[in-house]
C-alpha cells in the first residue's frame, strides 16, 4: 500500500491578498514559514517528498524535509494551474479588467482567463504525476507539497469525480493542511 499525504503551500502574501498565483513564483510570507514548520512537526513516517517546483510549495517541503531528514523530489507538473493574465490579480480587479471572460468563468464556461491553462491539460499532468509516484512507492509514504488546484486534482482521482466536469464542487484546500489517501491494489481513495 501507498500512503500519500498531500500538504498545500504556506501562505504567501499574495494568499493573504486575495491574488490569484497560478504559475507566478511567490515566497512564503512569515505565517507561511510558522504554518510549514508546524507542519513539519505533525509528520512523522514519510519516506519520500515530493514537490512542485513553483517557490512557495518548495520552501514549504524544504522545512518538512530538513527535520526529517529527508531530500526533496521535485516535479513540475505538481504546479498550480495557470491562470494567464488574470495571475497577481485580486478577484475584483479580474472582474473589472476582464468582465467578460470572468462571467464566462463565474457560468462554468471555458478556463478564466483566455489565455489560462485548460481544466482538461491540468487534470492530465496532476494525473500523470500520481500514476508515476504510485508505480514508483508501491509500499511507502509519500508526502507531496503543492498547491489547491493540484490537491484538489487528486482529490478528484480519489473520490471518482470528473476533475474538469466537477472541479467547481471540490472544496478547497487550507495552507498547510494534511490530507490522507491509499493506494492499495488498483484502488485510490481518502483515508478518514
């Protein structure tokens, strides 16, 4: 069985700002840094770490792997969606720059931005990077930090929901939250 633990970034000051990151490389902000090392300290029996590439979800691993003496994997396609030209942007400046794309987006019609990643393109490489670390760790415990979007993506696999019909339904991941899931025997799923 693989146990994988997923972790989402600490927060950055564009978290706290409302600004929408995607592929925009932000840093943790000070909470950021207090939330991995809290983090840090409720982990215990990862074998492996894995990361996006992206700063924020790096630096955030880098604190969980230095206690536990561990390396840190890291991994492209664990980054957050692309948001296109809607990235440093608060919500409300995205509806007054781009009203109607943001209208098209607020109906569940077509990716945001004209120019972000499609749902389709981001759910396939979050896909692709489960199917890999699960055949790679059949019987270890996985730790992977990334972002809401990527979590959210796994959380889809392993709940059997379409992630680009039903990503409006998933909820949303906290900064430095540890969510539990198993592979065992072809099955994925949330472990309570």
């Amino acid at each position: 069985m693989t146990t994988l633990l997923l972790v989402r970034h600490g927060e950055t000051d564009w978290n706290r700002e409302g600004r929408w990151q995607g592929h925009s490389d932000t840093h943790l902000n000070e909470l950021g840094r207090e939330q991995a090392a809290r983090v840090a300290a409720e982990l215990d029996g990862v074998d492996v770490i894995y990361s996006s590439d992206l700063a924020r979800a790096k630096e955030t691993a880098d604190v969980v792997a230095r206690r536990l003496g561990l390396d840190v994997l890291v991994d492209e396609r664990l980054r957050e969606r692309s948001f296109g030209a809607w990235e440093g942007k608060t919500g409300s400046e995205i509806e007054a720059e781009f009203r109607d794309a943001h209208a098209r987006w607020l109906a569940g019609e077509g990716p945001g931005a004209d120019d972000a990643e499609p749902f389709a393109d981001f759910g396939a490489r979050v896909e692709a990077f489960l199917r890999d670390v699960l055949a790679r760790h059949p019987t270890e415990t996985v730790l992977v930090v990334a972002h809401g979007g990527s979590i959210r993506v796994i959380h889809a696999l392993a709940s059997g929901l379409d992630y680009v019909r039903d990503h409006r339904s998933i909820p949303g991941v906290a900064n430095c939250t540890v969510a539990k899931y198993a592979s065992r025997e072809g099955k994925f799923a949330p472990i309570d």
